[in-house]
C-alpha cells in the first residue's frame, strides 16, 4: 500500500566529470522495488556542450546544471502523478554528480526549494579557485584542428557565472568557501562519504598494481602532482620561486617517521595522500560546515569490497575500496540478474546491499538512516564530535581517523600556498604564518 502522502523520492546525478557518463548507467530496480522508494535519473549535457564558456553574456555556461535545475522543477512539479511525494525528494549524486549535489544547496534561486535532502557520494565542489581566464586564453593559443581533435582531454566543469548574463540569476554567484563563508549553503539533511583507497586504480595500474616504490619514485611522484597543481593554481613566476616551500610542506607531513624502506608501505601511504587531499579532507570541511547548519548530517566511509571474485579481477589484494566500490551496495549490483552475472554474487554480498541500501533509503525517508529494520547505531557527525560510519561487516562508529592530515589540508595547506605567493611582497605580513614545526604534523604508517 503506499503511504498516503506518496514515495519518497531520489533525484539521481551521475558522475564523470562532467564529460561523460550517462542517466542510465546503472539501474535503479533493485533499490526501488526493495526499499519502495522512486528514483528519478537525470540526464544533462556534458563536455563542450554543457560546460563551454566564454566568460562573458555570449556563453556563460554551466549550462548542464541547468539541464539539472530544470529536472528536479519538473520532478518538483509532477512527480506526485507518478505516486511520488513531492515534499520528500533527496538529491543523490556521485563523484562529478556529488559536486552538483553541493552546487543545488548554493544556486539560490535556480533550485531553491526543489529539494529537501542531500546525498554526496565520493565528491564536492571544494576545489582550487582557478580562474578560467587562464583556459580561455589557453584555448585561443592553440590551432582549430589541434583543438577539435583534442576536445576529449579538455577539462570540462562548472564555473563562477555571477555577472556574466543580463538574463537569468548566476548559478554560482561565488567560489565554494565564500558561499559557506557568507551562509549561502541550503542547510538539508546531508549523508555524506567516500571509500578508503578513491582514485587507487586511477594512481596505480597495469604492472604497478603489485610493485612497490621506491623513495625516490616516492618523493617524484609527491613533486609531480603538487607542482603539477600549482601550475595550474597559478604560474610558477607568481610565486616567486617558492613552489620549494609548498613541496615541502607536503613532503614534511607525507615522509614516513620512523623512515621506512618497505616500498609497499610507501606506495599505500601515496595512495592516502591523494585520498586525504582530493576527497577525505574536503568532505570532513564540508560535512563540519552542514554540521552547524543542521542537526541531521551523516558522514561515513567505505572499507568493504565485494567478495565475489569477478568483482575484484585485475585488483591486488592490497587495494583497499577504490572509488564506484560502493556503487555497488548503494544500487543493489549483486542481484542484478543479467546473464554475465546471474547466480555469481555471493550471498554475503547481498547482504551487504541489503544493509546499505536500507540506511540510504532510510535516509531518504526520514533523515536519519538508522531505524528497522536495521539496527545499526550511526550518530550524527558534529563539530565537537567527528566520527563516521566505518561500512565494513561490522558497520560500527569509529574516529579512526588521520585528523592531523584532514587539518593540514583544510587548515595549513592554503596558509602555506598564499605564503609562497606573497612573501616576496614586500607589503605581505606574515604574521599568521605557522611554522610546521610547531604543529608537529608526523605521519606514522604503523603495521
């Protein structure tokens, strides 16, 4: 019988960095017809077609995000025909579809009021504020036929907009932080999460996956990506020869102490430098921000993979969740009855997605996904309190957490940037500047 007021209701953003993917790359069925709730996919433009913009009225992008705004009016508006509650729609995106998740809770009036929770999946839209001058200017360098045939390695993605249309509201009014900072973030239910080893099939592949490295490939690899991100940040020149002083910050708190000589060990703690960076530590900003906007923000991680073997062909046993992993419990994948896999999901793993996919619709439905019929404590994440959900066969609480690598990274990182920019200025004070030394950041690796 459905409920008198209508089903809940899932708005569902796909990933893909907002070049590829597609609504219907996973089927919603088992979730839909085990836990009785309606899921709505969305489709979107992508790549040049959703993304291009001049910086100016001509073509101010993100138009993507308002193919999704117009899909969750139209959801809003008649989703009560198919049997939906119009009151109970939660917006559910993963990686690149969980940064438009956070870019809905802060577009003001372009989905103000279209939905009433948030689920954020491996991803936000905290990033480096790189202004895309530096792209445009990039792209009229370079020959129309190089750039038609290179159209796929082009970065595509959403952009500050405020003041480049004299027709409609900005969809992103301001950078990420200055939004949190002004209070402009839509303060609904929020689950939020991400897997133990994100991008580790990205970062280590092919003949890498069972090698380890050593500490001069280490400390390359630590160069090439922070420099590489710097670049990109700004020009070398701006900071003054000083990119040294962020590298090594870095390297001060992602060298091993006591030093090791295990490569495997220094390949893991690789792996953890990119996962605390890209996704652990600005999803704990994000979820420590909602923390204070609301009282019903869930945080957890992913430390369990399928069981079945097919699931995990090609993959070391060292790697961890990569990241899709949990795609799999979330959507209910092992009991997909297709013909290549019907009758190969282990039991324990339907059990698994049973599990997981009750507390998400839980969520959906009442904004809190603990209650029958599982009996599974996940309290709320707070300020004062920051632990998670641990996902695994146990499904417990933990503060088992490298917070001193989450606060180098929200906190000490973007002191230590505008450092190196600033202090060949003669008019810069640094006063605020901390020295790593006394904040004593050490990363033990452990057993």
């Amino acid at each position: 019988i459905p409920p008198a007021q209508g089903y809940a209701v899932i708005a569902w953003l796909h990933s893909g960095d907002f070049s590829y993917g597609s609504a219907t790359d996973l089927d919603p069925f088992q979730l839909v017809f085990k836990q009785k709730v309606i899921v709505v996919t969305i489709a979107y433009r992508l790549n040049i077609f959703g993304f291009l913009t001049t910086q100016d009225g001509e073509s101010p992008g993100n138009y993507g995000l308002m193919d999704q705004s117009a899909a969750l009016y139209w959801i809003k508006s008649n989703i009560k025909l198919f049997g939906g509650n119009e009151n109970e729609i939660t917006l559910m995106g993963h990686a690149s579809g969980a940064v438009s998740v956070a870019l809905h809770m802060s577009s003001g009036e372009w989905s103000n009021g279209y939905f009433n929770k948030a689920i954020m999946m491996s991803g936000t839209h905290i990033a480096d504020e790189r202004p895309t001058s530096k792209l445009m200017e990039c792209l009229r360098r370079i020959d129309a036929k190089i750039l038609a045939e290179n159209l796929p390695q082009i970065e595509w993605g959403p952009v500050v907009d405020e003041g480049l249309s004299n027709t409609s509201f900005a969809f992103i009014p301001d950078f990420p932080k200055n939004l949190m900072a002004k209070g402009l973030i839509k303060p609904v239910p929020l689950l939020i999460g991400f897997t133990n080893m994100e991008d580790v099939l990205d970062l280590i592949m092919g003949d890498m996956m069972d090698t380890s490295i050593t500490t001069e490939v280490y400390d390359t690899m630590l160069s090439n990506i922070i420099s590489g991100e710097l670049s990109q940040f700004d020009s070398n020149e701006t900071f003054c020869g000083n990119v040294h002083i962020v590298l090594d910050a870095v390297k001060y708190v992602y060298t091993p102490y006591p030093p090791v000589k295990d490569g495997s060990k220094l390949r893991n703690l690789f792996v953890n430098f990119h996962t605390d960076r890209k996704f652990i530590a600005p999803i704990f900003k994000f979820a420590s921000y909602m923390s204070n906007m609301n009282n019903n923000t869930f945080v957890y991680r992913f430390d369990i993979k399928p069981v079945t073997q097919m699931a995990n062909k090609d993959i070391a046993d060292w790697v961890g969740v990569p990241h899709n992993f949990d795609l799999i419990f979330v959507w209910g994948i092992p009991y997909w009855t297709n013909r290549d896999m019907i009758n190969q999901w282990e039991s324990a793993d339907k059990r698994i997605a049973d599990v997981v996919m009750t507390l998400w619709a839980n969520f959906v439905k009442f904004s809190d996904p603990t209650g029958p019929p599982v009996y599974i404590k996940w309290d709320r994440f707070t300020p004062d309190e920051q632990k998670i959900l641990v996902i695994d066969r146990a499904f417990n609480m933990s503060d088992d957490m490298n917070y001193q690598a989450v606060s180098f990274w929200n906190d000490y990182y973007p002191k230590v940037v505008t450092h190196a920019i600033n202090c060949c200025n003669g008019t810069y004070d640094a006063g605020d500047f901390i020295t790593l030394d006394s904040r004593c950041f050490v990363i033990s690796l452990g057993d």
